[in-house]
C-alpha cells in the first residue's frame, strides 16, 4: 500500500513532497513510514521505508542527502550524500546541484523547503522552536544567496507540523519566544499559552523578502495520518523533499 503524497511541482522544475505516515513497513510505534534512523526503529525497516519513499516520488534513493538535526541553525552546502561515516549536525542543507534531493526530517517540528528555479538552488531546513528561535530559516536563505539565490523569486514551502492552538508552552517561554519573533504568540485551543512556530517561519521569510509562500493545512498533533513527538512521544519522523529537475 502506497500512502498519500503531498507532492507539488511547478514549470520552473521546482519539486517539493512532504510524507504521511502510511505505506512503510515499520511496526507499532513507527508503523508504517518512518523515515526517522535515530528514533529506535528498526534500521533497516528504516531503510526499506526510505527506498518506498523516494521511489514513490520518482527520486533515486542514493541521491537524497539526510541530516543529523539537533535544533541549531547551522547549514550544509552538499553536492551529493554523504561520504563521511557520521552525518553531520546541521538543521539546513543547500545545493546547486540538480537533481539532487534535500530531505529533512520532523514529526510536529515545521520542514521548510526553499527553491530558486532560476538560480538552480534549493534548500531544506528544519525549523522546530529552538531553530525558528536560533534563525535556521535566514541561516538557510542565506546559504542560498552565497549560492546566487534571490529571495524574490524563492519559492517556499511549509510542511504538516503542530498547530499554534496545539503548541503549548509555560507562559515564560512563550514571552520569551515572542521577544525574538512577535508573529508566534499564540495561545491553545483550551486557552493556555502556545507558540505557532509555522507563524514564525513565515513571518522570517516574509521579511527576508521571500513572497512565494505557502503552508500545509495538516497540524500533526490532531492527524492520525501524521507522526506527531508531542501527542505519541516515541514515534516516527515524517520526510520533507525538495530538489529541481
Ligand atoms: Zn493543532
């Protein structure tokens, strides 16, 4: 069984996929997609799920480049996989190259995808609310620009990720979220305070200048169809690709 794809490409090349958590052979917790190596799954479920995906979207799966996310706002400028036997900690990968695809990882946190058709740039980064905070999404644009990127003509995707009305956080740590970045005040659903780290995201874009945005509707904490780290704890990861003809 194939699960549901949110894939989307437009006439520039430009390709951006985000995954559910169906068509995988992971068990319970991880069933069924798990693309997440560093979540207790069994790796080479991990890896049978990985070759399903890329297959599924038409990608070859030695040509997706994987990071070792640990909530920073370091970014990576590749130009194939990895060939040193430890990954990288980054939370952002840049490439010029084409072809190439750029994955990242999240199950709650916000998978950003950036591409520059006409500079043949694209990035992946991912955003949770420490990296929103430490500025992982200008680190990314950044690294696109050193590259020839201009963010007027990026193109910027957001994946399914928790809510603002799901997000919640001591009063403490919401203020001093909205100290950095005023556009993720939120508050839950239940009327506690919470972060909408996907309004942060887009608010830095915005800034920076990229006007070509949108955002998956799907929050992770409320779809059964989505891993979700603060509704399941031990759970999977969900994949977000973004990569140019
Ligand atoms: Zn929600």
């Amino acid at each position: 069984m194939i699960g549901q794809r949110s894939a989307t490409s437009d006439a520039s090349g430009a390709h951006f996929a985000f995954t559910d958590r169906w068509g995988g052979v992971s068990a319970v917790p991880f069933a069924e997609l798990n693309l997440g190596g560093a979540v207790g799954d069994d790796p080479d479920a991990v890896g049978t799920n990985r070759e399903l995906a890329a297959k599924s979207l038409g990608l070859d799966p030695e040509r997706v480049v994987w990071m070792n996310q640990v909530h920073g706002n370091d970014v990576a400028e590749v130009d194939g996989p990895w060939t040193t036997p430890v990954t990288p900690p980054v939370d952002g990968l840049v490439t010029a190259v084409r072809g190439l695809a750029l994955a990242v990882l999240t199950a709650d946190c916000v998978p950003v995808l950036l591409a520059d058709p006409v500079a043949g740039v694209v990035a992946a980064a991912h955003a949770g609310r420490p990296g929103m905070i430490a500025g992982i999404v200008p680190a990314a644009v950044d690294a696109m620009e050193s590259l020839g990127a201009d963010p007027t003509r990026i193109v910027a995707r957001t994946g399914p990720a928790v809510c603002g009305r799901c997000y919640e956080v001591p009063e403490e740590m919401r203020a001093d979220v909205a100290a950095v970045e005023p556009a993720a005040y939120a508050e839950t659903s239940w009327g506690t305070p919470a972060v909408d780290v996907v309004a942060g995201v887009h608010a830095q874009l915005e800034r920076l200048g990229v006007r070509d945005r949108e955002r998956s509707p799907v929050c992770t904490r409320e779809s059964a169809d989505h891993f979700s780290y603060r509704r399941d704890r031990t759970t999977g990861r969900l994949a977000g690709y973004v990569w140019l003809d």
